[in-house]
C-alpha cells in the first residue's frame, strides 16, 4: 500500500448543463481526484486550501472515504475558492462565468510529516509554482510525480510551468493544451516534444474521444465509453487522473505496461463521474459498478486475431 | 472463400494536401475498397463504369490484384467520373473543388451472371437508387449487404436512402452524418435509431479519432492508430469498409465477434491508405507491412487487468 499525495483545489463549483444547473456545490481538482484514487487501497492525504465558509460534512466525506486531510488548511476568514461554469449544447465547450480564488490567492501548500515521504505524488491544477513547492518538501524522490494543467498557466507563467513538467515522470494534459505547448497539431509529434521536456510518460486526454498514453515509441489508447448522456464534465478529467494514480499507487507498478491499465481504471471512474452534476455519482461509487464497467470496457476494446 | 460484389465509382480524383498537389489520379470508392478487399483471400468483383478517357492500365492494376472487372462498364464515347477537393490545414475538413459525374449520371450497374450469388454485397457511396438496383439483381439473398453512403443522399434522396438501408445488415457512416440522419447528438442514441431503420449493425466512423461498431446494446470501439502525418485522408473511410468485407468474405463468418476482427483490419488498413497520395500506397502494401502494424493496433488497445 503506497503512500499517495495529492494536491489542488478543494473548492465550491456551480454548474449550469443543459440538463440543469446547481447551486454552489462540492467540487476543486484534489476533491475529484482524491474520491477516484479512494477506491483503491492506497494511503491518499490531500493539501489543499478552503475558507470558513467550507461545510465540515464536506470535509467529512472525504475521511470517510479514508482519505487524510490533515493537509487541508482551514482560513477562518477566507473564503472558498469558488468556480462557476456553462456547458454548451455539445457538452464539449463551457465558459467560465465566475472565477474567485478567495483564499486560494495565497495559498502555500504545506505536505504533513507523515507524507513528505510518499511514494507517489500527484500535483493537480494549481498554479506550476505551488505544484513545484510540494515537490520540493518531499524528503526523498517520489517514485511517480505526475502533472496535471492547463492552457491557463501555458499562457501566464510558461517558464515556472515548464520547469516543472522537467521535474515530473507523467504528464497529463488534453488535446489541445498539448498542441499549444507544443506548437504541434499531431498528437505523436506533441508526445515527443513534450518527452523532451521531460515527463518519460504524456497522457493526452482527449474528452469523449478517450485518451493516450505514449512512452517513447509505445502508445496506448484508452476510449471513453460510449455514453447515452453526459450529463455533467465538471471533474471527468481530474476523476481519470484519480483513478490513474489510485491505481498505479494501490499495486506499486509503475511499468508501462501497468500505466496502460491504470488508465483504462482511469477512464472507468470518469465515465461514472460525467452521469451526475459535480462529485455526486463518485461519492456514492461501488467497487461492483466498478468491475461491471470494466468487463464492458473488456467488450468494448479486446478483440482475438491470432497474429503468428 | 466467399464471393464479394462491390459496387461504387471507379474515378479519377485530383487532390490537395497542405504536403503537395497530385493531377487526375486513379481514385473512386469501389477502387479504395475493392484494394484493400484483394489483400484477403476472396473471389471478389467490382460493379462500376467508366468512360473512355480511363487508362487501361489501371484497369490492369484491379486486374493483377484478382479483381474481377468483367462488371465495369466501359463507355468509349463519355468520360469518367471526376472528383476534385483540397484539404484544410487540420486534414479534418475539406473543399470540393470540381465534381463532374460525366458517365456517372447514367449509370445502371449489372451485376455480372457469375456474381448474382455472392455471399457478401458491398455498396459503396452511390445514389440509393443505384445501390438498390444491384440488391436488386442478387440471385439469392447474400448473407451480408453492407451499406456506405453519405449526407450528399440524406439531403438529396432521403426517401430513397431510408429504403435501402431497410434492407442492409451493417452501415458504415461518419459521426455527422449519423447525428445528421438521426437528428440525435450522442452516438449511442443515433446508432439505436439507426438499428430502428433496419441495419442490425451500425459502424460510425469518427476519421482520427477511430470508429465504433453497434450491435444492439454491444459495442466495440476500433480507434485509428496515432499517426505522425495524415499525408492524404481521401479514401481512408473506403479502405476501412473495403478491409471490413474483405475479411468477412475470406472468414465466411458474420458474427459480431468476427466483425470485431473486421473493424481491426479495416482501421489498420485505412492506417496505410492516408500515408500517400490516393492509392498509391494500397497498391504496393505487402502482407508482411499489415502483418506488422496488426501487432501495433494490438499493443495500443490490449490490456491485462484480471476480473474475476
């Protein structure tokens, strides 16, 4: 059972889909990613940041799920980060309505003692500065530093961003974030460019479509499943890094040829996320759900011709 | 060795890429899928026309690949039909330039005596009328009538379109054009109502990022290998179903197992056909190259997780 730390945001989301609209609700990277990554048997602590005004049920919820949060700072006076977005009609595009960093603005993200030596690290969005800080307290080499981001830090703080894609072993990022970084419209030549700058593994995540892992000059493809409705993305491709990590934390292996499993888990927990609005369908997950999807994810990509 | 009929254009095509420009080349969807099919062990022949301009020796080159042209009408006095288009910057869009149906417009394909028994019917992308005939001409029923079209028809013959897919077994179709035909967004709903229509399997080809194949509530997901440089899209989706009858009509089995394998060699082989400009890579692909790429589609989608 490896030790695995996550950091990002735990934050309040409000969400407006075709299907509806929220209020303010649970959502923030680490909270999706932290509720995929419980369903495995690993040690998982969050650092993150919220206000006063963050419900201590929330909190709860997450050390039911066995998850640490002695990371979490608690600002009295602050208050939450707080997101709020549209979907388009083709679930594939949003705006951004409101965006308040709230105590997030100064957030310094302190590991606890008793993760400092974690075997995996996962650094979720956040500003490439405060991901490089966590990095940075470890007392030994993580054995798998993996890197979420987004077009957002691409454009604003590049050099710190680059910096710390040079420190991390996996990155994962989705279609177009990587043709920005790179300059690149195919997604091989991307891959390579962004191994160059570091990460010996690059997952491009590619929404409905799927994602690939590409290693050298191995690739693997992962699709999503096939859905009837999405009925809310918020939190899919922070689910996937969860469920990626999780597992690659629960069985210790950190092997390509394990990596191509962790991300058909990864792509089985986000297909459960995207049913219901934010953190919903995740908080309520069964591990028999979760092994009847994965039998349909078997169906849907094995196939038996006989190669001599 | 099953007999395989296909009826389609053999054309001539002049296409633009972003990599370069080529004049009038041999092109026509029954030439795409008819190459791709002779890589199978099949008695497999080609329903067409053509006008006097055509070379003979691309005649030859169907010829040497034991494609059976004896159905290809030759109308000295007309030309054969012309297809022009360029391709945008992301290969994903293009322009038709010129269509000239020229011998097209009064085309009435007669199935050869010795092929009106054919197990398997290919109809490739052609008026629904025209497609129809051929059904029509069928001494028996064939074990399986596949069905390629395109919105072209849907808004120019949709009465016309609907009756013919009534009566096929699979359909091969882009994802715009299903959502197109079915009014329904999400795949998985569109393909239902397709199934409504007649087809007990639905293939929706989604170019680069791979194609599905729906069989009541199954469904597997073949995704395109991951290239470096689509050099030239024009004909990949007529290889793709090209390979899919071909292995059916070598294997005699219509299974949705089997037609899982179908998918496969109808990806890999449409892998090969954008690498160069029209056919030119299908007409010298060996064996052994397809050989080696089955074992990349092979190590891009197969995993190992163990579920009890």
């Amino acid at each position: 059972m490896s030790k695995l730390v996550i950091v990002g945001t735990v934050a309040f989301d409000a969400i407006e889909t075709p299907f509806g609209k929220t209020d303010k609700i649970l959502g923030g990277a680490a909270t999706f990613i932290g509720l995929a990554a419980s369903q495995f048997n690993t040690d998982t602590a969050i650092v993150s940041i919220v206000g006063g005004d963050f419900p201590q049920k929330y909190l709860d919820l997450l050390s039911k799920k066995s998850i640490d949060i002695s990371g979490v700072e608690l600002v009295k006076e602050g208050k939450t980060f707080f997101w709020s977005g549209k979907y388009h009609n083709d679930m594939n595009s949003r705006d951004t309505l409101i965006t308040e960093l709230n105590v997030l603005a100064d957030f310094k993200p302190i590991v606890p003692n008793a993760y400092r030596d974690a075997e995996i690290v996962m650094l979720g969005n956040l500003h490439p500065l405060t991901q490089l800080s966590v990095l940075n307290q470890m007392s030994k080499t993580p054995k798998l530093v993996v890197l979420d981001t987004m077009n957002f830090w691409m454009n604003s703080a590049l050099e710190d961003l680059k910096n710390v894609i040079s420190r991390v072993n996996v990155i994962t990022i989705n279609d177009e974030e990587a043709r920005q970084l790179t300059g690149e419209f195919s997604l091989v030549a991307a891959a390579r460019k962004i191994h160059g700058m570091g990460p010996k593994y690059v997952v491009i995540k590619k929404g409905e479509h799927g994602a690939l892992l590409f290693h050298d000059e191995n690739v693997f493809y992962a699709p999503a499943l096939p859905l009837e409705e999405v009925f809310d993305p918020t939190g899919a491709g922070d689910t996937f890094a969860g469920g990626f990590v999780g597992y690659i934390a629960s069985t210790g292996d950190t092997s390509f040829e394990n990596m191509k499993n962790a991300v058909i888990y990864g792509s089985t927990l986000a297909s459960f996320c995207v049913e219901k609005f934010g953190t919903e369908r995740m908080q309520n997950l069964t591990k028999s759900e979760i092994h009847k999807r994965l039998v349909q994810f078997k169906q849907l990509t094995q196939f038996e011709i006989e190669l001599s």
